[in-house]
C-alpha cells in the first residue's frame, strides 16, 4: 500500500491502528470508571442532603409549636 509515495506493508498500518484502538479503549475504560465513582460519591452526597433538610425541617416543626424559651440559662 502506498501512504505518500512510501510502500508500507499492509499489516503494519493494521497493527498501528489495533495498537490506537487499545490505548483509546483502555483510556475510556478509565475514565467511564472514574465517573461511576464520582456518580456513587454525589449519590451518597445527595441522599446526606435529603437527609440533613428532612432534620432541619423536623426541627423547624417543633419549634414552631412551642413557644421560644432562652436557650441559656444562668445557674449561679
């Protein structure tokens, strides 16, 4: 086969382009792991979140039925 004038064997150019395909096949097994795990850490992160307004508002509803006290009381 003739690449710019030069006969350059055919199974050459084959082994060249299976060794890209490898390395890029590789690279994106990597990356696509990279991003699982970032997707399972704001998973957890979203589920804390769900969790910390659920309090939050929990709170908020038991302080809203009571009447506000001072929270300091000076003991002498």
């Amino acid at each position: 086969m003739l690449v710019f004038g030069i006969d350059v064997p055919l199974v050459e150019i084959i082994l060249v382009f299976a060794i890209i395909m490898f390395i890029l096949l590789v690279e994106a097994i990597i990356v696509i792991g990279m991003l699982m795990s970032q997707m399972n850490k704001t998973k957890k992160l979203a589920g804390l979140l769900d969790n910390l307004s659920e309090t939050l508002l929990k709170m908020k509803d038991r302080d809203m039925g009571k009447p506000v006290k001072d929270k300091v009381e000076v003991v002498e």
